[in-house]
C-alpha cells in the first residue's frame, strides 16, 4: 500500500488514499501528507475507520493540539469536539456560515481535522473556498489597497450571550457563551501562508468585525466587496461526505461552511485542530 494524492481538476483539494489512519503514520508519511495539504489545501480520506485515540494520533502527527474555546469538549477527549446535530433539531448547522476556525485567536489555529461518523442521507455537506485563488484573482488595484491593511475579528457574533442567544438553542453540542468573546484580535487581511509563502485573503464573514482604521460604512462597503469576490464558485469545493472519511484543511488560506438541508436525519463528526502561529 502506497500513498497516492489524487488532486481535484484546479488543484484545491485532494483525495488521499493508499494510507491506514489506524496505524501509526511515520515520519516520513507525515511530512509527505503536509506537503500534499500545503499544495492542495483540502485532503480528504474516504474509508477510514477510526476511533477517537486514531484520530488524536493523527492530529499529533501534523502537530501540537489548538486551544478549543467556547465549545465544550469530549469529557474524556478533551482536543476533541463532537460536531452534531439530531434529527429533531432545527438549529442552523454549527459552522454553518463561512468562517476561519478560531480566526479572533492571536495563533489561530493551522488545520481543523473532522472525521464523519454518521452522515445524512442527504445534505450535510461541507464548502470551502480557496482564498490563494481568491487573492491572486483580485483585480490589482483593489490588491495594492487591502495589501497592507488589518481587520478586526472577534467571536462575539456566535459567543457572546447576545449573540448565542440570537442563533436559537442547539440542543445537541454544549456551547460556552462567555464575555471573553467581546476580545478582539487584529491581523493582516492578506495573509501570506507560513509554509507556501502564497499570500491569501483572510477575511471572513463571521469572526471579522471591520477593517481597522476604516469608518463604519467604508469598512461594511469593502468588506462585503470581498467577501463577494471570495465566495463566488469558482473558488468553492464542494465536499460531499461518505461515512467514515476524514478531512483535513488549511484554516491559514481556506474559509469552509457547514451545508444543512438534512432535517430528520442525524449528522455527526469529530474535529481536533492543529496549533498553528501569528498570521503576518
Ligand atoms: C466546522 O465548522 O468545523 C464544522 C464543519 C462541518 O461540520 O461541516
């Protein structure tokens, strides 16, 4: 059994297989699986079975663990997050709009890996938008505008009491509502990724507040500019999931969004991150 990296057709995400999740990965399998994930972003691996101690060995394999804030973790797991929602719930999915996981952190983190236990029949799926693409077909002008500038995140929008409160009860995950969600963290809105050293648009429509030094209006005007120029289709992937298939992405240069339209139906995942640095 060998490693084989079959990329999409524009190069943003690849399938991965000829790998054993359950098994040790080895250092040498480790460093060729994050030189395929520097390259195509998104790598997903279908037929994994795994338990809980496989995936916290695979996570520790790409890196140190991320801080997990606002969202309760497994009791006996504490890296590891259940992603779920029940048939009867009627809440949006959790990660249910565009967003960077943990973007507000002064390190937020580099990868967010999420392994499908129950799928739905239908819907549930997960987009992701390839913001190096995004970035590099901006128009010039609009690039030497935003190159040198910073915005604002903050997680007050899904976890601050107010707003938790607004997005209804989610009956099946434990959310933390707290008032540290009020903090806020400034970074570059073009990120040059750490390892690729391509340069990404890393804005995103949930945790980033305004673009600093901007007023109010001027700052919604560009902001929802680029989040339209970031979301068009071109720069989606549009991952459907099979039941046991783990996935990984790059949240330095992807913004990924929880797909609904299951109601009925169970969905559950499990998801560690990776630590990852301060974005320059
Ligand atoms: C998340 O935002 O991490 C959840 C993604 C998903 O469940 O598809």
């Amino acid at each position: 059994m060998s490693l084989k990296v079959t990329p999409r057709e524009n190069n943003f995400g690849a399938e991965i297989t000829g790998i054993k999740l359950c098994e040790p990965l080895g250092g040498s399998l480790a460093k060729k699986l994050k030189e395929a994930w520097y390259q195509h972003q998104v790598l997903y691996f279908p037929n994994q079975n795994i338990d809980h101690n496989h995936l916290e060995s695979f996570t520790e394999a790409i890196g140190p663990y991320g801080i997990e804030p606002y969202v309760k973790t497994l009791d006996d797991h504490p890296h590891i997050i259940e992603v779920r929602r029940d048939p009867h719930e009627k809440i949006a999915p959790f990660g249910g709009s565009w967003h960077s996981d943990w973007s507000f952190q002064e390190q937020p983190p580099s990868a967010t890996i999420l392994h499908a236990k129950v799928v739905p029949p239908i819907g549930g799926d997960t987009h992701f938008a390839d913001g190096i693409r995004a970035y590099e077909e901006l128009d010039e002008a609009l690039r030497a505008e935003i190159d040198e500038m910073e915005a604002i995140h903050s997680a007050r929008r899904p976890y601050s009491h107010e707003g938790y409160k607004l997005g209804g009860d989610r009956t099946s995950m434990t959310v933390l509502p707290s008032d540290d969600a009020y903090a806020t963290q400034k970074h570059p809105i073009v990120r040059t990724h750490p390892e690729s050293k391509r340069k990404t648009l890393w804005i995103n429509p949930v945790y980033t507040l305004a673009i600093d030094g901007l007023s109010d209006s001027a700052s919604k005007s560009l902001l929802s500019k680029l989040f339209e120029h970031l979301l068009q289709d071109e720069f989606i992937l549009k991952l459907k999931w099979a039941r046991d298939m783990l996935t990984m992405w790059d949240n330095r240069s992807v913004l990924h969004c929880a797909q609904g339209g299951y109601e009925g139906h169970l969905r559950l995942m499990h998801r560690t991150t990776v630590a990852g640095s301060k974005p320059f």
